[in-house]
C-alpha cells in the first residue's frame, strides 16, 4: 500500500506542476445519461477527497484486524515538496 500510495503522491505532484494555472477551464463529462461541464479544480477535489475517503476505510480495515497504522496527518504547506516522503 505504501507503494501505491507513494506512486499516487507523485502523480498529484505532477497534476499541481502541469495544471497550476489551469483551474478554471472545463472538460466534459458523462452523468448519467447527460453530459456536464466541470472545472479541474472539482475534478481535483473530488479525486483527493475520494483518496481520503478510501484512506479512511482501508486504516478501519487494519484496526479491525489488530494492526494499529501510523498517523496520517497531512503534510504543512512548507513539507510539500518533490522529495517529500509519503504521508503513511
């Protein structure tokens, strides 16, 4: 997991990189059986909050079956970096 989660960390990383300065432009998406329009600032958001949302369930998981996973604050603004370290 630490694997994966570190290859997601450096994904973001390049997202922020690449599309800094792009937030507010759109991309069509299929809903249901429509179509919306939304900005990569929400697609972002969705994306991490999603992230968290599975991070949360996974640490639930491990508590259920007695492992006890290390803290997973967030980072300080003045952490994030490239060479960062994973956060769990």
């Amino acid at each position: 997991m630490r694997e994966v989660f570190k290859n997601t960390d450096e994904l973001v990383y390049e997202f922020l990189t690449d599309f800094k300065i792009k937030w507010d432009s759109t991309k069509p998406a299929a809903w249901h059986s429509d179509s919306v329009e939304l900005t990569e600032l929400w697609l972002f958001s969705h994306t991490i909050t999603h992230e968290f949302h599975h991070r949360g369930q996974i640490v639930k998981m491990g508590r259920q079956l007695g492992y006890i996973p290390p803290k997973m604050n967030l980072a300080k603004p003045s952490q994030v970096n490239e060479q960062a370290e994973p956060l769990i």
